[in-house]
C-alpha cells in the first residue's frame, strides 16, 4: 500500500500497519526516508509561527528564524532522534532482551510521520491564533496520537522479539 494509506490507517489500527511495515522490506534507508520526511514537515509546520513572531518582532529578521528552523529540524533532528530510538532501544532491552533495534527505530519513526499532517494543523493554529488554549490543547491532541502510534509500534516490536526468542 501507499505510505499516504498506511498513514491514514494508523489512525485506526496503528498496530496492523506497523507489523504489515515490519513484514515489509528491512532496509534502514526506508525508515530513513520517513524520518526525514516527518522532519521536513515540521520545518515546514513552523513557518506560520515564524512568520507571526517576525510579524511582531523586528529584531530577528524572518530569514534567520527559517534559516535556525531549517538547521534544526532537517540536520539536527534527525540525529537527536535516532539517539532517542537507541535510549528506546535500551530501554525495551528491560523488557526484552532479544529485541531488534530495527523494530523499535521503526515504530517511532512511523510514528513521527503519522503525527506530521497533526503537526502541519498545529503549526496553523499557532501561527494564526498564537500561543493559547487552542495551540495548547492541539498540541495535546499531537502528542496523544504520537504516543499512541508509538505505543502501538513497541508492542508490535516487543511481540516480534518474543516469538523469535
């Protein structure tokens, strides 16, 4: 299926995607290309906020805001999140011992790139409402998907160690 369907049916059964995804080609480069789209997303998800902050803000022009977002979510994202697929990593080490690295960098970067159509809709309402009770409570709405497709894709890992142990 195409990633756009599988997107739209993790919404309803995130654990069928992700074990269809793990059943699927085992190549780094694949999960690669999702976090790196999920991060390109999310610069693109902050431009509304930018925008608004150098509307109100002269002091830092609007090219440098984008130039600090763009460094920030396309070079260093990345890297700070395959660290946080190795802490994930580790800590379902616990639980698990013959659990794949592989698996558990899948689910959260699935995950990501599910959140990032939510993420696109954050970054709307607070580029043109602001800071509030509306972006605070979209970016709940963001995260509670986020750990649910997470939650789902670790299981999904977990329950793939467990029948090869």
């Amino acid at each position: 299926m195409s990633v756009s369907t599988d997107m739209l049916r993790s919404f309803r059964n995130p654990r069928a995607v992700v074990r269809g995804l793990r059943q699927g080609q085992r190549r780094e480069a694949r999960i690669l290309v999702y976090l790196m789209i999920a991060c390109a997303l999310f610069f693109i998800a902050q431009w509304p906020r930018l925008a608004r902050q150098a509307h109100l803000d002269d002091s830092v022009p609007f090219e440098a805001l984008m130039a600090g977002a763009l460094f920030g979510s396309v070079f260093m994202a990345p890297l700070m999140f395959y660290a946080i697929g190795g802490i994930l990593t580790l800590v379902c080490r616990i639980f698990e011992r013959a659990i794949n690295g592989f698996d558990v960098r899948l689910a959260l970067f699935w995950a990501l790139l599910v959140v990032s159509p939510l993420v696109l809709l954050q970054g709307l309402v607070t580029g043109m409402i602001g800071n509030g009770p509306q972006a605070t409570l979209t970016g709940a709405a963001v995260f509670a998907v986020f750990a649910m497709v997470l939650a789902a894709g670790l299981r999904v890992a977990l329950e793939a160690a467990r029948a090869q142990a």
